[in-house]
C-alpha cells in the first residue's frame, strides 16, 4: 500500500533562508543514505490561507509504510541527520507530519 507523508513546518520570523539552505543539506544526506536522488516535493502556500512567508510544505511517496519506516530507522541513526536535528529546532516553530494513503 502507498502511503504519502506530508509535513508542514511553520518557520520562525526571518529564519527562512536558514531553513532552505538546512533543508538542501538535508536532501544531500539523505540522498546519499537510499543511494538515488531522493524525491521530496516542497511548496509554499499561494491562496487559500497560511503563511505563506514562514511556511514550508512538502511530500514524499512511498511504497508501503515499512519502506518508510526502514528509511527512517536508517535516517535517525545516522550522524549528520543528528547534528542537524538541533539545528532544526532552532528554525522551527512547529512541525507536524501527516501519512496518507492513496485512495483507489
């Protein structure tokens, strides 16, 4: 079953462009971890409400939730993946992480 995982991160007032460039640095690491450049799509609010100036949104897809969960073991226990995770919750005034599953 494909699951996709959607995260928003509220950034706090002027730290956005730390986050992005901590962001970049965090999809090089990853990518290096699976092996293949890693897919995550990232957006920003247009319409419709949010804050568009302090709002990161992004998805990935897997195939099933114990690809996911193998990615995150994986992840988690790497060393730089850890020294950033301070560094995050520096810039962040929230994070929360959604998984879905695709309907039919």
């Amino acid at each position: 079953m494909k699951v996709v995982q959607r995260g928003i991160m509220k950034i706090l007032p002027g730290k956005m462009a730390e986050a992005m460039e901590l962001n970049e640095k965090y999809m090089a690491i990853v990518t290096r971890l699976v092996g293949v450049p890693f897919t995550m799509r990232r957006y920003t609010p247009f319409l419709g409400g949010g804050d568009m100036m302090h709002t990161i949104i992004f998805e990935v897809e897997w195939d099933s939730l114990a690809a996911m969960a193998a990615f995150f073991e994986k992840a988690m226990a790497d060393p730089e993946i850890q020294t950033q995770m301070p560094k995050w919750e520096a810039l962040e005034e929230s994070h929360e992480v959604e998984i879905l599953t695709l309907l039919p």
